[in-house]
C-alpha cells in the first residue's frame, strides 16, 4: 500500500509490534532469558506459538497464535494513543485527526495487560469465540472501529456509532461528526512520520512488564533502560513522554515520596493512573521516580 515517502505505513508498524510481541512471549515462555546468545544477542530458534503450547500457555498452535494476535493489537491500540498518526493522500495532505478515528471496539487503551493471557476476564470472550467460530487476530485487527487493517486507511464501518455512542461515551452529533468525517478521509492511508528510538520504544514496551519475567524478556530482547545513551536528537513523533508526564503527576502528589505518606507503589500507581487518564504500568512509573527511595 502506497504511504508517504519517508513515513512508516500501518502494516510496517503493525509488523514491527508483532515481531516484538513474538520475541516478548518466546522469552517469557523460557523464565525471561533466551536458551543462548550469538554476537550479543538473544537467539530464539522457534516461534512464540511453540514455545507457548509446549509450555502449556495455549491449548493449540491456533490458541497460540491468538495470544500473540491480542498481544500485538493491544500493542497497536496503545501505540495509536502515544503516537497519534496522520493521515496522507497523494496530494500531499496531511491531517491529524482525533483519536476516536483510532480507537479499538474492545477499548485496549484502558486495558492492563495480564498473563497468563487466558486467565485474564478481559480478554476470555475472545478465547471463547475462538473455539466457537476460529477468532483470530485478523479479525480482531478488523475491530479498530474505523480502520481498514488490509489497507492501512480509514475506513467508515458498521458498529461505529455504537462504539461511539455506547463505548466511548459521545453524543449522537459527535459521534456522527467521526463518521462524517471518516467518509471524508477515506482516500486517506494511516502513517507516522517517525517511530521511537531504541529508549523510548523499550519504553513503550513496558505496557508488558508486569512481572519480573516480563521485565527480564524485555531487557534481554531490547536492553535496561539505563543501558541507553542520552541522545540529541529531538524526541520523536508523539505526545510528552509517559515517564515525564508520570514523574509530574506523581511528584505532585509525593513530594516526598509515596512511602513517607504510607502509600504502596500499587496504591500511588492508582493515584498517577487516575490523573493521567491512561493507565500505565508499575514498572514505567518505577522508572519515571526512580532516583527516589521506596518501598
């Protein structure tokens, strides 16, 4: 599909969560570390399906492949929200329009992630209608209220509205506005001008660490945060840095510190997630405070 010149498409970035989502879950699966290194880097010989069923994680290779699917969208649906995209025609428009455009029917921007994956109540309806009718991760691609997932374009659907109206809460002249203007910018592709350095995509990642074997997979596929270099260069595409915007809220709150005003790092977590506005997780707010003293 045709994408400004420079800009990287919806299937690229998409391609790039999934890559990221099979090496994250093949760690997972082996304790957090790879079975070896080559030239410094871990060295996976299957794919995340395998490691998955063998270690009893999925029933079944289509199981399997499911769970990296969910992991991927959530992935996607969460980089729409710290990323917002344009939107480009091949007269050189370019439109940034608001995220309700971007927004999953599932809502998994206000999902946390949790494992095993199956276990979770949030994500169980699509396990059952798995077994029910094969679900698969093409068709919850396909769940992006206003996304064409084989085009990379908007793409006004049926069941729009009712997300709208009924899921995120919108007026019935608002939510007309979105398909209105989703039918406008239906020549339209889906692209960014730029995807996160190497620190902030690890960064990005952290949606997934929720435990120390997900934080030792991260760290060995994408390294420790404090492994990385200052850069320079500008900060790319995106809104202000989650951490920056966390140490904000928390710091607001904490002065001190949340241990001197007898609070958990789960407890003040729920204080900074509430102002934010978008969760995010234990381990990011760790690394957003971390020259602090906690318990």
């Amino acid at each position: 599909m045709w994408c400004p010149e420079g800009y990287n498409s919806w299937l690229q970035v998409f391609s790039e969560l999934c890559h990221a989502s099979d090496q994250i879950l093949s760690l997972v699966c082996l304790g957090g570390e790879p079975p070896m290194m080559i030239n410094g880097e871990p060295k996976l010989v299957y794919s995340a399906e395998y490691y998955l069923v063998k270690n009893g994680f999925a029933d079944s290779y289509s199981e399997a492949s499911l769970i990296t699917g969910i992991t991927s969208v959530f992935l996607m649906s969460r980089f729409c929200g710290d990323y917002p995209p344009v939107v480009a025609n091949l007269d050189g428009n370019r439109i940034s329009p608001d995220w309700p455009l971007f927004s999953h029917i599932d809502q998994f921007e206000c999902c946390c992630y949790g494992w095993p994956l199956k276990a979770e109540s949030q994500f169980q309806s699509f396990f059952t209608f798995h077994k029910q009718n094969g679900f698969d991760t093409r068709a919850l691609l396909d769940r992006f209220a206003f996304v064409d997932p084989d085009k990379g374009m908007l793409k006004h659907k049926n069941g729009a509205r009712k997300h709208l109206e009924n899921g995120l809460g919108f007026e019935s002249v608002t939510a007309r506005g979105f398909e209105q203007l989703a039918d406008s910018l239906k020549d339209y592709v889906i692209c960014w001008p730029d995807f996160p350095e190497d620190e902030e995509y690890r960064d990005f990642l952290g949606y997934l660490e929720i435990d120390d074997i997900f934080s030792k997979a991260l760290n060995a596929q994408f390294g420790l945060i404090c492994d990385f270099k200052p850069s320079s260069s500008k900060r790319p595409i995106g809104r202000p840095s989650k951490r920056d915007n966390a140490a904000r809220v928390y710091f607001s709150h904490f002065p001190d510190g949340h241990a001197l005003s007898g609070k958990s790092w789960k407890e003040a977590l729920a204080v900074v997630n509430h102002e934010l506005g978008v969760p995010i997780s234990e381990a990011t707010l760790k690394r957003a405070v971390g020259g602090v003293a906690q318990k």
